[in-house]
C-alpha cells in the first residue's frame, strides 16, 4: 500500500492540511468516517444505543445510491482514507459496504472497516484480500466466549474465526493486505488478561492491538469502570503485556494505560475552560474539524465519530462540499479556536488525544519554519537531528528525516 498507509504520514499531511486553513486556504478533508447504518445484531452493554437515542425503525438512514455517491464526491474534495463504522455494525448492509469499499478502492483511496466480525461471509472476506483492501478493525473484548460474550452479548467464536478467515485468505490468495487488528475496551472484567489477548491477536494474524477506556453511555457501563483498586493492580497486567506484544512484534498503545489520568477517566476533555480570544492555529482545542468529515447513518455530519447535533447539515440536502464548508462546519472551526469545545466533546476518548498532540508538533514544526530565514533553519534542522542520534541512532534517525522532508517540507 506505500506512503499512503503510513499513520505517521497521514498525521503529517493533516498537519499540512491545517497549515493551509492557517493560510485562509479552505481544504477539503482527508478523512471520512461513515456510519452506513445502526443496525446491529449485537447488544453490547456498553454501546451508546443502550441510551436509546436512535431510529429504530432505519427509515431515516442514507440510500444505497447516496452513500454510493458520497464516494464520489469526498474523492472530489481530496478524501484519502476511509473509515466505514458504526453506529451499528456496518455489515449488516454487506451488500453496500462491499460496494463502497470497491468504489473507494478504484479511485485510488483506502480505508478501514470497524466490525465486530460476526456478519463477515467468506466470500466477503476472499474479496476484501482481491481488491487489496488496507485495514480490517475487529471489537473483540475478551480472550474467550465467556469473557467476552457478557460484555458484548455474544459474538466471540464468530468473529474470531472471521479474523483468522481474513489470515488464512491472504495466504491463498498470496496477498499482505487487508491487515487486521483488534480494537478491546480495557474493563474491570478483562485487564487481568491483557497478556492472553496479545497472545489470541498474535496467533489471529493481527498486526495490532489497539486498547480504549470504557465512555460511560449509561449505567449499565457501572460494573465495568476500573476501580481504584484496578487501577493501582492494573500497571502489573500492562507490562506483562507489553513484554509479550515486544516478544511477538505486535504493534499496541498499552503503554497508555500506565497513565493514571487515562485509566482514571478514559474520557478527559475537560470541561469548565474560560472563553479566550482567538487562538492561532498550533493551540486550537483540537483539528478534527480541518482534517475529518463524519455521516451518520441518517445523513447527520460532524466533525469527528464522537459528534452528534440535530443543528448540523445534513448530507440529503446537501453536497458534501456544500455541507464541509458550510454554516454548521464553519461555527465547529470557530469554537475549537475560541477554546470552546461542543457538546459531545465530554465523550471524547483519549486515544484521539495522541494523535492530536502528534498533528500539533507537526504544524508547530511547520510554523517555525516558516518565520525562519535559511540560516536559522538549517541550525534547526541540525539542532534536531542531533537530538534524534541521540536518542534513537543514526539508521532510525535517517528514516524519520526522509519521511519527514517528504511530508513537511511540500
């Protein structure tokens, strides 16, 4: 797949992509995320639908031929990655994903599916490895039926054997791609197995695990929440899991869950912050509204998965560049750089806090350079790489510092 599939490239070009809207040039989103539907055969305890806020009836959901279209038009606007995701679980309008993710494939883009695995027919998985599709995200919260099953309500066996169907296809067909991982959300119920998952990711053919705290959507989240006492055992379970994943290769974010901020509430934004005049760009609350586009399943847009608001555009009125760049969007923008975060910024999880941190010290990379003259950057970019020989060698060093003229230096 290349450069493109690159996290750390991606990241970069949404620092390039905000550096533009700094400039007063108004860029079209690199990211879709699209909820086809909120159907769904499981009943999670811990899913936002147990709040009942939804139409369950899925008359109000996007048409085929919509959904279809706004392919089309984020490939217009310069969308490169897509995230296809619920909502519900998006397998449940197989037919249309697979369609999406063909068109998404011919126009050169690529993307993610999040699934809980247990809707995913062979002969989906065979034409997944075909087209050469980038990434497949399994929600997979225990090590076993029993662990798993009284979180999610069922589902284990079958989406562990689409995971490993998905490994088994690529070594038929003779294909690296789609890569899989596994997303788990760490509960009082399943961190003292966090070494058992590594080894079940591992044996699966997964690259990654990708760890999150639990978002409290409703009550019935209470009997999962870490408790003090799992928070002071749970740095134990965390090493032990990461000596394993660094025997194994496997690629994971456990190290965050030894930050006591995290394990103490997996949803941070704080609330509270004083009005402040407009900031500039590099300390804007955050940039999801410059790099990211979401649809819900009923045409709803947003500035990222967590976002909700019945005020917002909605994309069966509108083009999707009509509804980027419009009112709703616009007011978004405003507020992340008058420090006022939205609503359903309270839900937010850490792990996007990461990659925010990430894209800021990219763009304030860039920032720098632009108020430098030729000297005082060349001193910069010097001062820099000597601190990486450092502290990573001379070999990674070269490889971050052609990556990084790749993305920054356009």
């Amino acid at each position: 797949m290349g450069p493109k599939a690159d996290i750390s490239t991606y990241e970069a070009d949404c620092a390039r992509n905000v550096a533009a809207w700094r400039r007063g040039e108004a860029r079209g989103p690199l990211m879709m995320e699209v909820f086809p539907t909120n159907r769904c055969n499981l009943q999670c305890k811990h899913c936002w639908q147990r709040t009942n806020e939804y139409d369950k009836t899925y008359k109000t959901e996007l048409t085929d031929e919509r959904l279809l279209r706004i392919v089309d038009e984020g490939h217009e606007l310069g969308v490169r990655q897509w995230v296809i995701k619920g909502g519900g679980e998006p397998m449940a309008r197989g037919k249309l994903v697979m369609n999406m993710f063909s068109r998404i494939s011919e126009l050169g883009m690529y993307g993610t599916l999040h699934t809980n695995g247990t809707l995913l027919k062979p002969e989906q998985i065979e034409a997944l490895v075909s087209m050469g599709w980038f990434e497949v995200s399994f929600s997979i919260d225990g090590v076993n039926a029993e662990n798993n099953d009284y979180l999610r309500s069922g589902g284990f066996d079958k989406a562990v054997t689409a995971l490993r169907g998905i490994k088994a296809a690529r070594e038929r067909q003779g294909k690296k791609l789609p890569i899989t991982r596994v997303a788990m959300v760490v509960t009082r119920t399943n961190y003292q197995l966090l070494d058992q998952m590594v080894e079940l990711v591992h044996e699966s053919g997964a690259t990654t695990l990708g760890c999150g705290g639990m978002v409290e959507h409703t009550d019935l989240c209470n009997e999962f929440l870490l408790q003090p006492e799992d928070r002071a055992a749970l740095p134990r379970y965390v090493r032990k899991a990461m000596k394993r994943a660094d025997e194994l290769g496997l690629v994971n974010n456990l190290e965050s869950f030894l930050h006591e901020e995290i394990t103490a509430n997996p949803s941070a934004m704080e609330f509270g912050l004083e009005y402040a005049s407009k900031r500039d760009f590099p300390d804007a609350l955050c940039f999801a509204p410059f790099t990211e586009f979401v649809v819900h399943a009923n045409g709803q847009i947003g500035p990222c998965c967590m976002s909700y608001d019945e005020r917002a555009n909605n994309l069966k009125d509108l083009s999707l560049r009509e509804a980027w760049l419009g009112p709703y969007m616009t007011s978004v923008r405003e507020h992340f750089l008058y420090n006022r975060p939205m609503s359903y910024c309270a839900t937010c999880p850490t792990g996007h806090y990461t990659r925010i941190d990430r894209i800021r010290e990219s763009l304030k990379d860039r920032v720098r350079m632009e108020a430098m003259n030729p000297a005082e950057k060349s001193v910069w970019l010097a001062a820099r790489a000597l601190e990486s020989i450092k502290s990573r060698g001379v070999a990674t060093t070269m490889q971050h510092a052609k990556k990084w003229v790749s993305v920054r230096m356009k």
